[in-house]
C-alpha cells in the first residue's frame, strides 16, 4: 500500500502502532491454532465432520448449511481473533484472506480471481447483478415462468426504477415429456433483436429441474456471431443449486454471468456467496453499493481513478461484514476439493436416483422431478396422493426425516439427497413414504 493509504493514515492518526504490535501477537496466536487439513476417507468420516443432530435424516441440507469441521473451526478462530483485538486482526488479515477466499473459489470454479465477486447470498448477487446491467433504450431482458422469487423480484425491482422491459416466457409444457431440445428450442425461439440479457435457473427449486446451461449456452453463442458486441445477449444463470452437485468448469459452461450463495450444497458459512463473470461481460455490469476493496479505498484518497481496476471488485460490496464467516469460506471449497468434484456429482446422483426410481415404483405418489440425471440435480419433488404438500413434510417430520414444501403457488414436497446421506437412510425415507396414506 502507498503511504496514504488505509495503513499510512491510521498510522498518521496514531491509531496503527498499537493495532500492528497487537495484530501480530494476535496472528501468532491463534495461527497456531488451525487445524491439520481434513483429508476424505469415506462418507461416515464426512457425516462424522458435521454436529448435525443423529436421530434425523437430513433431507433439506441444501435449504442452509451445517458447518462441516474445518469451515466451523475457522470461523471460530477468525471470531476469537476479531473479539481479542478487532482492529488489530482485521489489519493483519483483511486483505490476505479475502485473497485466499477468492484463489479458493477460482480454483474450484476453474476461473481467475478476478472474475469473482464476494456476495452474502443468491438474492444479494442476483440484486446486484441485474440492478447494475447496463441496457440501452429499447432492449429487454428474458426470464422464464419457473424461475424463483428472488430472481422474479430482482428483475421486477429493475423494471419499475429504470423502466426496463422484462419478458417472462415458459420454457415448456410438461415436465413428463420434456427433453433438453424443447427446453433449448423454448428458449431460442423467444429471444429477438431487443434480448440484451437472459436470465435463468440452473436447477429449479420448485420441481428440481436441470437446464441445459451448455447447451443453451452454445445457442445463445451462435446467435451473437451475427449481433454487434452492443447488442449481443449476455446470459445470467442462478447457479446455486449447481454449485456443489455439478462437476464443471465455468468457463466451459458458456454463460457470462454464474450467481450463487455458497452456504447450501457447498456447505460454506452461512451468509457468503459469489458472482462469476466473464471478462468480457464485466464490463456491462455497474456496482451499486461501494466496494471497501483496499486497491479502490487507496485511490480514493489519492483521489485518483479506480475504473482501471477488474469489475468485479467494484462489484463485491463494502461495508463490514461477518467477516469471520467471510474469511472462512475458502475452507468450504477445499472441504470439497479434498473429496473430488466428481465424487460429489456420482455421489448425489446415486442417492437421488435411489430416492427417484423408488418414489416413481409407488402408485400413490406423483414425481414431479425428471428421472434423467441429464435434467435433475439433487432435489426431488413430489406429491402423495390425497394428502397436502404441507401434511406429507409434516408426517415424515414427526418421523425423523427433514424434508421442506416448495416455496411457490404451485407446491411439492420436497427431498434432496446430499453428501450427508446414505442408501440406508434413503431407504428408510422410501419406506415410510410407502406407508402414508390419506386417511
């Protein structure tokens, strides 16, 4: 940092000398304190990193997260550091570990650093995002029926402050006889000369429903080789029920835009999140909250420019935050890097597919989720004859199973194998769903 920066100035105002003795004492202590790094071994050992209480079947994991081991003992470690010397420990790790966080998300994102902003969840990156797009006169944006309230309220909220058009189309009309074509085809179909940008869902909380993001991605691409760079459609995805189930590279997916909290399937602390852009649409994106980004505070002061800097650090937004949940999350992505992304992916894909071909086996029960891992993920919804959405997450409840009901008008009972499950468990769930029966 330069001599007029955040250090000089504290250092000029008398406050940084003390802060710098007690920041270092403070590192020594409690840096002494991490942890060996978790190594996998098998899935009882994985469940075994989490307090979750044993009498339940969790079946709603992805709904918040439960710390695993080194992500709680992190947090832990970064809050003793802040309540012994909250100035002094900020200094000492503000900016290392907020680096650390971003190397970590890029190396299981397989992106830069710089392409990630730091969010607290979905709904505020989603907010951010599509508050900030830049649209000319006349260009709209393209969102779907089936997308979530956040998404719909985000791009709602836009509309009535700037006067943007939002276009809601359905992108199919049944879920037992869709393929990923029509799904491609609905989408393509609907984007004309005034789409500026394409807003979805990776996977739908509301029936469990995987896109075709690569694919639609490719169309999308096809059709922007005849659009001038002004005009070409930039496509937005909410990847939260991805990320953490999907094995991909985001690059390699084709959006421009990755939206996600990373305290769900990713199991990081709760009240973190991200926003992944593509070099090449950052640009098309404004912040609307200051950044504290110590680059742009520094210039600030030199009152010189910042706009030189990647957009994404505009886009992470400054304040103070749960820092020590902040600070933590890199442990969340090498929680999952120690097992192998592509034995998360088999892993939920195999608990799903047990709880899905057993649910579809049952006469009184209608799956609502498609059976194909090729468009579903790791939630499954359904419905059991006679009883209300509402009754069946009730009953299985008073059971021992955590399942939710679908945040929607239209409303499912709702289970999502996890990392955290076993065939057994989904089994004993299977069993009991077999036994409700409208009374």
């Amino acid at each position: 940092m330069t001599d007029i920066g955040r250090r000089g100035f504290l250092v000029r105002t008398g406050l940084a000398l003390g802060a710098t003795i007690l920041a270092s004492a403070c590192h020594r202590v409690f840096a002494d304190q991490q942890s060996p790094r978790w190594r996998f071994k098998n899935w009882d050992d994985l469940r075994a990193q989490f307090p979750l209480a044993p009498q339940l079947i969790h079946l709603a994991a992805f709904f918040l997260a439960s710390h695993p081991t080194p992500v709680r003992e992190a947090i832990e470690r970064h809050r003793a550091g802040l309540d012994a010397d909250p100035l002094g420990y900020w200094l000492e790790h503000e900016e290392k570990q907020e680096a650390k966080v971003l190397r970590a998300a890029a190396d299981y994102l397989g992106a830069h650093p710089t392409d990630i902003a730091l969010t607290d969840s979905t709904t505020m990156g989603l907010g951010l995002l599509y508050s900030g797009l830049k649209l000319r006169s006349r260009q709209e944006i393209l969102t779907t029926t089936h997308d979530h309230y956040s998404t719909e309220t985000a791009l709602r909220l836009r509309a009535e402050r700037t006067g943007a058009t939002v276009r809601q189309i359905p992108l199919y009309r049944s879920l037992k006889t869709l393929s990923r074509d029509e799904l491609v085809d609905s989408l393509q179909k609907n984007i004309t000369s005034a789409t500026r940008v394409v807003a979805v869902t990776w996977v739908h909380s509301s029936t469990g429903l995987k896109l075709p993001i690569q694919d639609m991605a490719l169309a999308i691409q096809t059709m922007n080789r005849s659009r001038d760079e002004q005009d070409r459609v930039i496509f937005c995805v909410d990847g939260v029920h991805a990320l953490g189930v999907e094995d991909f590279r985001v690059r390699e997916l084709g959006c421009d835009f990755l939206v996600a909290g990373t305290h769900k399937w990713m199991f990081g602390p709760r009240g973190t999140g991200l926003v992944w852009g593509h070099p090449q649409a950052w640009p098309i994106a404004q912040a609307t909250i200051p950044t504290f980004n110590s680059q742009a505070y520094d210039l600030w002061m030199e009152n010189k420019s910042s706009t030189d800097l990647p957009q994404s650090i505009h886009m992470t937004p400054g304040g103070f935050h749960s820092f020590e949940h902040r600070w933590a999350l890199d442990e969340a992505f090498a929680f999952h890097q120690a097992i192998g992304k592509s034995k998360v992916t088999q892993r939920i894909y195999e608990l799903s597919q047990q709880l899905k071909q057993g649910l579809a086996a049952m006469p009184h029960v209608a799956l609502h989720t498609p059976l194909s891992q090729d468009l579903s993920a790791g939630i499954v919804c359904f419905e059991v004859a006679g009883l209300t959405s509402r009754a069946v997450v009730d009953t299985l409840r008073q059971r021992g199973i955590v399942g939710s009901v679908t945040p929607y008008t239209t409303k499912y009972a709702r289970l999502a194998p996890s990392l955290l499950n076993s065939p057994v468990e989904i089994e004993k769930t299977l069993e009991e769903i077999r036994n409700l029966r409208a009374s």
